[in-house]
C-alpha cells in the first residue's frame, strides 16, 4: 500500500526513528500506527540483543542542577560518530531535563519514567538503538540533594561530576571542587567516610607490598654478596635468556635459584611484625591523602594548599557532603 509523507512524519515525530525505517515499519504494518511502532521497537530490541556483547565506551554525560538538587547522568553509544549526531544529543538531553523534574530514586525509576511522547526513556532509548543500529545503554544516574549543590561537566562531554555542600559558597569554589572530583577522582570525601572494604583493601595491599618489598632486598643483598647481579635473576625467564647470552654461568643460575628460594623463605618467616605495620600504616596514609577529596592538592591553587584549606579559606564553616562522578573513560 502506499504510504503518505504525512504518516510517516507522525510516525517519526512519535518515535523519532528515521523517515526510511518508519516508511518500512508503516508499509509492513499496512498503515497501522500501533503495529508500525512495535516493529519499530523490535529493531531497536533486536539490535540491542545482537550487541550486547560490545563496549560503550562513547556517549555523554551531562549534569543539571535545580536548586539544592543536582543530577549526573551518562547516556552510552558504541562510537563519537552517533554520539555526535543530533538526536543522540536530544535525547541524552532529554534524559537529563527528565531526571531533574522528577528526581527518580534511582537509575531504574529514571529509566521507567514517561516521556512527552508517551514512551519511557527506556522505550525511548532503544528505539534510538534501531534508528542507529548501535548499542545504546543508560549507564549511570546520580542524584545528590543539599543545601548547595554544584556542577561540572569537562568540555569533551565524557567526564563529570556533582558534589554537594552544607552552606551555599562562592560560585569558583564550588565549579573548582567539581572540577577536582572530575579530574581527581577521589574515593571518598574524608577518611571517615572512605568505604570499610576500600580501606581494608588498601591495608592488605600495603602489608603485602611491605612484605614483599623486605623479602626482596634480602634476596638482592644476598644475590649482591654472591656476586650476581640481581637485575639478571629477577624472573625465571631473565635467567634463562641472561644464561642463555652468556651473562650468567649454569653455575650462577642455579646459585641464583637457590638463593631466591632459601633466602626468600627465611626472610619471609622472620620479618618484624611491628616494622612491617609501620611502614604498611605510612602507605595507606599516603593512600588517603591522595584519593580523599578534603586531603587532596587542590589543582586550582598556586599555594599547593589542601582542598580542605582552600575550602576553609572562603568560608570556615563550609565543607564538603558528598559528591558524585562518572567518566566513560573509567
């Protein structure tokens, strides 16, 4: 049957699919709206199904703020090419206006909510998948409330950030300790707030480093009063290929094996329980320093002052709640 302009443009204003693929959904629905977007969706289903499996490493993130409400969403693609066409960028943009009038609880109540056309974002979103035949995908949804708020989103359109204070304080400031959560990617506001497994783990991580760091000067200071040089025998393969270029005799490899095992055993069962803690106790507080927000070197400050210090420098009584962060990048 034939299919007028006129419909096929409703079509497209219903679903914002292409002209060509609502002219086929129309022709195969023989003209019938309902039936012509199911079809629709289908390919948009259909195309997510197939794709599944492939990365979303391109899209937009993109922040609103409403008072003392901020919001961070990121809506993800398959390639920059559909990221920058225009009605990836409308609809992305329309997530983010949806998701600041209704403030959702959480990323499925954002994806479940109505659009002006009557489709969920969710409906929404895949519909976008069989227009472009892509891989779409709502990959984050952050909400802060407090009594300020603030926004930063860096130029590429693929990192951003929201974070959220106890008092209003001065626009720089505010858009600076955004820019810093973005660019700094801290794990936490204050120690205190650092989650217990980040921390447990990062105490495991250092003991074992300090372990393993002991155990290796033993085994070099060892290897050094041998005669070996231990940057020859610091793996199995080293000493293979290094005996093999006449760098170490048979001899040497097989002295050099036997230290690394009996030396390496020894000072393992033998190290100061006390001195391992203290130096394992230095490495996480330097863990903390770097990767807490109020600890941080503050990056917008010649002074090399603390972001804690340039906040308390504006306003004493001003600090930092929470924030939020997301990157395609990460």
């Amino acid at each position: 049957m034939a299919i007028a302009l006129a419909d096929i443009k409703k079509l497209r204003d219903m679903t914002s699919a292409g002209m060509m693929d609502c002219k086929k959904a129309l022709t195969e629905a023989d003209g019938d709206f309902k039936r012509a977007v199911e079809i629709l969706r289908e390919k948009g289903k259909s195309t997510l199904a197939k794709r599944g499996d492939n990365e979303t490493t391109q899209g937009a993130v993109l922040s609103r703020v409403n008072g003392g409400k901020a919001i961070l969403v990121c809506l993800g693609c398959e390639t920059d090419f559909v990221a920058a066409t225009p009605d990836f960028k409308t609809l992305a943009a329309a997530i983010a206006d949806a998701a600041i009038a209704e403030f959702p609880a959480d990323l499925e109540a954002l994806k479940a909510l109505k659009t002006a056309n009557g489709y969920t974002l969710d409906e929404d979103i895949t519909n976008q998948a069989g227009k472009t035949g892509e891989k779409h995908v709502l990959a984050y949804y952050g909400a802060i409330e407090a009594p300020f708020v603030s926004e930063y989103v860096h130029f590429n359109g693929k990192l951003g950030a929201i974070v959220a204070f106890n008092k209003e304080v001065p626009a720089e400031i505010a858009r600076g300790i955004a820019m810093q959560v973005a660019s700094m990617n801290p794990v936490a506001v204050d120690e205190a707030s650092v989650p217990a497994e980040v921390l447990e783990s990062e105490k495991a991580i250092a003991i074992q480093k300090t372990k393993d760091e002991q155990v290796q000067k033993a085994i070099d200071a060892a290897l050094k009063k041998a005669g070996i040089n231990p940057a020859h025998v610091d793996s199995e393969d080293h000493i293979e290929s290094n005996t093999a270029k006449g760098w170490l005799t048979p001899e040497q490899a097989a002295q050099a094996r036997e230290i690394i095992a009996t030396v390496g055993a020894e000072k393992a069962a033998n190290l100061p329980a006390q001195m391992v803690e203290n130096i394992a106790r230095g490495r996480v507080a330097k863990f903390l320093k770097e990767n807490t927000l109020e600890e941080q070197e503050y990056q917008l400050s010649d002074s090399k002052e603390t972001v804690k210090a340039a906040l308390a420098a504006v306003d004493k009584e001003a600090k930092v709640l929470c924030f939020k962060r997301f990157s395609l990048a990460d």
